[in-house]
C-alpha cells in the first residue's frame, strides 16, 4: 500500500502542477490586457513586465488552487477507474476510501498553503505590483511624452509639448483636461514630471489655467502648479486587496461605512482555503459518478462543479451588497452547501 501510495503521490503532484500552470496561463490573459492598456504609450521591458506577473501570482493561487486540486484527483483516479486499477486495489484488499489518502494529505497542505497566500502574499503581492507599475510609469512617463504631438497616455488627459529638451524638463506645454466631467485647459511655460509617494506630478510653472464655471470661463494665472497625471491603474490599485486578514478584521469593526466591503473580502479569503478540504473530500463520489469515462469526465464535473459554485458565490455577493442579506449569508451559504454535500457524500460511501 506504501508503494501505491506513492505512485499515486506523485501522479497528483505532476497533475496538480500542470493543472496550476494551465488555469494560471487562462487567468494572467485578462491581467496582462489591462497592462497593456496601462503601458500602451511608455512601454515596459521584460523584465519588469516578468516581474509584475510573479506579483500576480499569490492572488491567481487563491483561485487556482482548489480548482487545481480537484481536476488533478479527477484526473489521477479517473485515469486509475479506467485502466481498471482500481478495481485491483479492491480485489487486493485496499478500500475505495484508502486509496484517496494520498489525495486528502495533499489537500491539508494546499489548505495551509491556499491560507498563507490570501492571508500575506497574496496582499503583498497586490501591494508590490501598484508600487512597482506607478514606478515604471513614473521612470518611462517621460519616454512617452512626445514633443509635438498630442499625447494621450493619461486617462482623460491630453498633452501637448513643443519642446522637449532633456527626458524630465518640457517647454510650453498645454494640458487638456476632461476629468471629473469637467474641462480644464492648462497653459505653461515649463513643466518637470517628478514622482512624489504613489502619486505621478506634473510641475507646471508660469503659466494660466481656465475652466468652466457655470455659464462663465475663468481664467487664473500661477507661478506654480502640480497637475496629477492619472493613469488608469484602477483595477490593480484596490486598497482592499492589500490588507492581510487581521487589518480586514479590524476596519471591520472601525469603518462602518465600508462593512460590507470589509466581510466579504474577509470571507471570500477564507472560503476558498476551504474549497481545498471540501475538494478531497468531494472527490470519492465525484470518481464513483464519473466511472469510466475517464479523464474527460474529470475535467468536465470538475469545472461545472467550480463554475456553478463561482456563479452562487457572485450572487450572494451581490445580494449582500444591495442589502437583501448579510454579508455572512451571501458569502458562506455556498461554501456551507458544498461542504455538507461533500462531507455526507463520503460518509455515505461503503466500498
């Protein structure tokens, strides 16, 4: 049994592996289209752009994770029911629940690990990569700003410069800015980008600013003027998504107007660690349901199983955002149903 064990050990490793690698390849396609649109006017080496993807990782994990778990064991034992290995185990005296332990040690471990990278790395992660894209775009902001052209890197700004004497100084400058549903037009005669913090600066000097207010266009001259330049960094920079655990539970008890926010970051933290325990433990049944049609039927009640539970977990999300439940129930209601289902399925297995 030792030797089995062993085999089927490493087969779940090698499809656990494979399936993280793969799922991981699907996920990081959105990321790297909302990078592009980020880095489309400076550009970004490659070096920095394998960088940023390694920042990814931790939050993809918390996804991949379990769903990677639960399609290797389909995988390996669906492979074992076909060649009819299965069966030899039986005949040999090993019971069907026996010959998953393999499965259910590796599931103790992807949950400490699945804890461990949404409680810190994946938190991190998030954090790193925002520093690290508003210091690439603070170093090459410069290289994308062309004299003589009107540049269009910066959401909703546009700049002109005629002059550009060295990668950081400009002359005669002008700023069309149509932020916050209101247009500015900003004039100067010199301008420096600098980079203050997590904020990219645009010092402008000697210049005039006009803007409407009301029926009237006013106009104000300054010696001095910091222009925000303001790419769209939005979906990477999410605040919430740099906390750890601890620091959720606490601005759940602080901010009150954000609670909602706060809980289901929270749960959603913890019920995908969970996913890997009820995985395992799903498994057995799911191997008995799919019988011998092998790895294909693996991968397909693999990823229903998954896209169905997303599915609920979105709705309740969103149930609990518009205030028809709490938090707690939009959350953990489907992780709850699972977990039961999963449990009762494999107390109710008798070979």
């Amino acid at each position: 049994m030792t030797l089995i064990h062993k085999a089927l050990t490493f087969e779940l490793l090698q499809n656990i592996i494979l399936s993280v690698i793969f799922l991981n390849a699907v996920l990081i396609i959105e990321k790297l289209l909302k990078l592009s649109k980020i880095f489309a006017s400076v550009g970004i080496d490659l070096f920095d752009l394998i960088l940023l993807i390694i920042f990814l990782q931790p939050g993809l994990l918390i996804f991949t994770i379990p769903m990677a778990l639960l399609l290797s064991i389909l995988l390996t034992y669906g492979r074992i029911q076909t060649d009819n290995e299965m069966t030899i185990f039986m005949v040999s005296g090993m019971p069907y629940k026996k010959a998953f332990r393999p499965a259910i040690y590796i599931g103790y471990i992807a949950f400490f690990l699945a804890i461990l990278m949404s409680s810190y790395l994946a938190p991190a992660g998030v954090s790193l990569m925002r520093e690290k894209v508003l210091t690439i775009l603070a170093e090459r902001a410069p290289m994308g700003l062309e004299e003589g052209v009107f540049n269009q890197g910066f959401k909703d700004i546009t700049i002109f410069v005629k002059q550009k004497p060295d990668s950081v100084h400009l002359k005669d400058v002008v700023i069309f800015d149509e932020r916050k549903n209101d247009t500015k037009i900003v004039i100067a005669k010199e301008g420096v980008i600098k980079k203050e913090k997590d904020n990219i600066n645009l010092s402008l000097l000697d210049g005039k600013a006009y803007f409407n207010k009301k029926l009237f266009l006013n106009e104000v001259s300054f010696k001095e003027y910091i222009f925000r330049l303001s790419p769209d960094i939005e979906p990477l920079a999410k605040k919430i998504g740099e906390l750890s655990l601890f620091e959720l539970i606490t601005k759940i008890n602080t901010d009150k107007l954000k609670q909602i926010d706060y809980k289901l970051e929270l749960y959603k933290r913890l019920s995908f660690p969970m996913l890997c325990i009820i995985s395992v433990f799903l498994s057995p049944s799911l191997c008995i349901l799919i019988g011998r049609s092998g790895r294909l039927g693996g991968v397909t009640i693999g990823l229903a199983i998954f896209a169905i539970y997303y599915i609920f977990m979105i709705y309740g999300a969103n149930l609990a955002k518009s205030g028809k439940v709490s938090a707690e129930v939009g959350s953990l209601v489907p992780v709850i149903i699972m977990a039961v289902a999963a449990f009762t399925l494999y107390r109710k297995i008798k070979i």
